[in-house]
C-alpha cells in the first residue's frame, strides 16, 4: 500500500513538473517576441528620424542657397543702383519638346485614278476617240483642332498641269447656342451631294443636272456660313444654313471675287423612321448677280453692265436603311435631287430644271451596286422642250476602308446630241486617318 502511494505521488510530481515546463517555454517564446518587436519598432523609428534628418538637411540647403541668391542680388543692386529681377524659386519647369508633333495637323492622301471608253452615236469606229488613262485628281487633305472651340479643315488639288484650292475654311462652333459660324473656300450646301467631294460619290461623277445646271465645278465659293442647329419640333433633327459668298461662280453669276454677294438657304429635316432606317428632307433657295461691274472701256472709262439676277431652287429627298448591328455589311440607299434656275441675260430669260435618283445597295462588306437615272434641260435660253437625259448603272469593289475599284457604265442621250456610251474604270486609294471623307 505505501509503494502504491509513493508511485501515485511520484507520477503527480512529473505531471506538474512537465506542466510547468510547458508553461516557462511559452513565457520564453512570448518574451523573445516581444523583444523582437521593440526592436522593429526602434529600427522604424530610426529609419523615419533619419529620413526626416535627410529631409530637414535638404530643405536647410535649399533654404540657404535661396538666402545666398537674395544676397547676391542685393549686392548687385546695390553695386549697380538698378533693381533686378528676382529668382522665382518656386516655379518648376518641364520641357514638351516630344510631344509638339501633335500640333501638326492630321494630313490624309487621296487619288483617283483610272481609265475610260466612249462610243458615240453606237459607232463602233469611235470607241478609239476618247479611250484614256486617266488622273483626275491627288487631294492633299488637312485637319486639325484649333482650340475647343474650332477646327480647320483644307483640302488642296493636284491635276495634271494644275494646282487648285479645293477647299480651305475653319469653323467655330456654339458661337451662340445652337449656332456654328464657318469662314472661307467651301462647296457649299445646295442639296446633298453638292457638298461632296468627287473622290467619294457614290458613282464616279456628279449628276447631269448638278454639272449642267450648277456648273461643271459646281458652287465652290468664298464667304462665311452659319448653320443654326434649331428645335427638333416635328423631326428628329432641324438644321437651317445661311451662306453669304462671293459670286466667283461665272456660270450663275458674274464671276467676280469683289461685288455684290450671293445668298443661299438650306432648310434640312431629319427623321428615324426605325432603329434601322431614317429619312431626310431638304429645301434650298439662292439668289444673286451675274452683270458685271467695273469694267473699263478702250478709253480706260468705267463701265457697268444693267442689273441682272439669278434665282435657284432645289429639294431633296433621302431614304436610308441598314440593319442594326449589321449596317457594314448590307445597306439601301434611295435619294432624289431637283434643281431649277432662273437667269437674266443679254439674249433673254434662261429657265432650266433637272434633277437625279438612284438607289444604292450593298450587298456585302465589301461590294455595292446601283442604278442612276439623270434628266435635265439644256442650259440655254431657248430649250422648251428640249431634254437631256443619262442612265448609269455602276458596282463598287471596297478592296478595305483604303481601296476601292468601281467599274461604271452610262448611256446619255436626249435632243440636239448625239448618244455616247461610257465605260469607266475608277480606282480611289487614300492614306492617312480621313481615308473618303466626303468633304
């Protein structure tokens, strides 16, 4: 009995001394922690207090060069008896020498080139006459921002043997709310397609009755123009264009950069008629001078022609379609132009009217077809009941946004000509960010 008690107490004494061990390590282990710890704590301390130290030197040295300069300054002064400049320590200078390439404008090359075919009055023998490689134009295309508020944009032809101001203006926009001023060179808003640029119709050339009636280089002209964005109202979108240019167009006016000017009206409407589809409606009126004006005689006098005037007009009507999410690849076009003139001249009143339709189609990414019917009278005073009238049927190869092919055929006739076939071959490349800008 008493051995068992001894045992028992003896494996009580190990259980606490074990217990007790256990305990001490624990302590041990928590203390070196701690210490630890401080030690990090002290290092962070001295790492912060040096690098303030580090900071309070700087700011001591830069504080007594200031004074060093202050004094040097006051000493010239005081030497020279002028008061000089001070040193603005504070300002801090960065050179943007590499980023100056972004004031440059953005500059886009375009060319058209291609060759043509004519036959006259269905003669097979002429088909040599007129059959040509042809360079219409290569358009040296500018943009750029000015400042927030404007932008400029130019656009210089080179032709065989000539050089020509295609287009050179800037436009301010919110002069006033709603209202965009525009100053210089433009074609200008009579219709639609009158504005554009050749290099991106829908067919190689303009209609008859804008070259016929407009003139074979249409309404390009120098003046100021305001488009006054106005309550949508009824429609989806209501704009109205003022114009006031000169009348340097001499085949509706005088010709002359100086006299009185001419004044043209764009009335335009917008609406969607779905998600996919959109119409829009055009009015246009203009009116101006075509007598001259300070011209001298054989005698050096001073001679000015009687008043006449010249009055246009022209509607036009758009219809647009394309699928939603899918316009890239399918699309149809149906727009209509009218144009009419009125003319006082030395032989009598010339009236003419004329007009356009046709429907373009793409049928893919990258191809596109259409037809175009042309009607318009003569441009003469005489023409009641004369017409002149064109079909053109034309399809589109888009090689990528930078490269197009088309391949167009037109058939005119109509009284007091003869018939002509034409087949054209247009190939249109551009480089830069603009590719076909219409204008």
């Amino acid at each position: 009995m008493a051995r068992t008690i001894y045992i028992f107490v003896l494996a009580c004494l190990f259980v606490l001394n074990l217990a007790a061990a256990k305990a001490m390590a624990a302590d041990d282990e928590q203390k070196e922690h701690d210490e630890q710890g401080e030690k990090k704590q002290a290092s962070g301390s001295d790492v912060k207090a040096d690098n303030d130290s580090r900071r309070d030197d700087d700011s001591d040295e830069i504080e007594k060069l200031r004074r060093e300069a202050g004094l040097a300054i006051d000493q010239a002064e005081k030497n020279t008896g002028q008061e000089l400049p001070r040193l603005d320590t504070n300002t801090v200078f960065s050179s943007g020498n590499r980023a100056l390439q972004a004031l440059n404008p953005e500059v886009s090359v375009v060319a058209d080139v291609g060759g043509r075919l004519k036959m006259i009055d269905f003669n097979t023998d002429t088909l040599g006459d007129d059959a040509q490689f042809y360079f219409r134009v290569l358009g040296l295309h500018f943009q750029a921002n000015l400042d927030p508020f404007s932008f400029f944009k130019a656009a210089i032809e080179f032709h065989v043997g000539e050089v020509e101001l295609g287009e050179a203006y800037a436009t301010w926009t919110n002069v006033l709310p709603g209202l965009n001023l525009t100053l210089g060179k433009f074609r200008q808003q009579f219709g639609v397609i009158q504005r554009w640029h050749a290099h991106s119709l829908d067919q190689f050339d303009f209609p008859l009755a804008i070259t016929t009636i407009l003139g074979p280089e249409g309404l390009n002209q120098i003046g100021m123009s305001l488009e006054w964005i106005a309550p949508a109202l009824w429609a989806d979108d209501q704009r109205l264009v003022l114009q006031i240019t000169n009348s340097s167009n001499d085949h509706l006016f005088n010709g002359q950069q100086f006299g009185v000017p001419s004044v043209l009206l764009h009335w335009n409407q917008y609406y969607d008629l779905t998600e996919s589809a959109y119409m829009e409606f055009g009015l246009t009126g203009m009116y101006g001078t075509n007598n001259r004006r300070n011209l001298l005689d054989d005698d050096g006098n001073r001679q000015d022609e009687s008043w006449r005037t010249t009055t246009l007009g022209g509607a036009d009507l758009t219809l647009s379609w394309a699928p939603l999410h899918n316009e890239r690849y399918k699309h149809l076009t149906w727009r209509s132009e009218f144009y009419w003139v009125g003319k006082e001249t030395d032989e009598g009143y010339l009236a003419a009217g004329g007009g356009y339709s046709y429907i373009d189609a793409g049928l893919s990414e990258t191809l596109a077809i259409g037809l175009r019917g042309d009607l318009t009278q003569p441009y003469a005073v005489d023409n009641n009941g004369q017409w002149i009238w064109q079909a053109v049927a034309y399809l589109t190869w888009w090689e990528s946004p930078w490269v197009k092919t088309r391949f167009q055929y037109a058939h005119k006739d109509g009284d007091n000509i003869l018939p002509e076939d034409l087949f054209i071959v247009q190939v249109v490349f551009a480089a830069g960010p603009h590719k076909h800008d219409r204008y």
